[in-house]
C-alpha cells in the first residue's frame, strides 16, 4: 500500500501531481501481474465525504495511468471494485467514464 495523502480542498491538479509522484514509480518498480481497484469516487466536487475537490475528469485520468501499468505488467488485468461515492450523480458520472477507459471506449483524457 503506498499512501499519498492530500489536504482538505485539494483539487485534481494536486491529485494527479501525488499521483505521478508517489504511485506511479512505486507501482512501476513493482511490477504488479495483476491490479485491483478499490474504486471510490467519493473525493468527486459534490461529494462532501472526502472533503476533495475532484472531477469525473480526474477519475478518468487516473485508470487511464493504472490501466497503462496493466498493459505493461500485468497483461491489461484489471479487477475493479466499487466502494464509495455518495453524491449519486456524480458517482454515475465518474464510474461511467472509469468504465469508459477500462473500457477502451474514446480517447484520452
């Protein structure tokens, strides 16, 4: 577990900065055969569970930075779990366009 922790108000820029910065190079240097997703969208702007200020946008760029380290180590396996998300149309929104990416459907965000 590599934790990358972010203040209240933190907003998609600063997520994907902890991202690039911490994840990322851990996961590569792990080389994982296989990848599970907790996935919670409740850091979403409208969801005032995580106290984040995270977008659909966000959700999307992040499985699209996952699934790239499945492709390379893990043959594209992906298992993705819902856990979270309380703001009901943006969870619709954000698992639709994580759906979208593991999906293959569209271009990058």
């Amino acid at each position: 577990m590599i934790n990358a922790p972010l203040y209240a108000g933190s907003k998609g820029y600063e997520f994907r900065e902890a991202i690039s910065e911490i994840w990322l190079p851990s996961l590569r240097k792990f080389k994982p055969q296989m990848i599970f997703i907790s996935a919670g969208f409740d850091a979403h702007l409208e969801d005032d569970m995580a106290h984040l200020m995270l977008n659909q946008r966000d959700y999307a760029w992040v499985t699209e930075q996952i699934q790239e380290v499945a492709d390379k180590y893990a043959k594209g396996r992906i298992v993705s779990m819902l856990e979270g998300g309380y703001a009901l149309g943006a969870l619709a929104r954000s698992v639709m366009e994580h759906v979208r990416v593991l999906m293959r459907l569209g271009g990058k965000v």
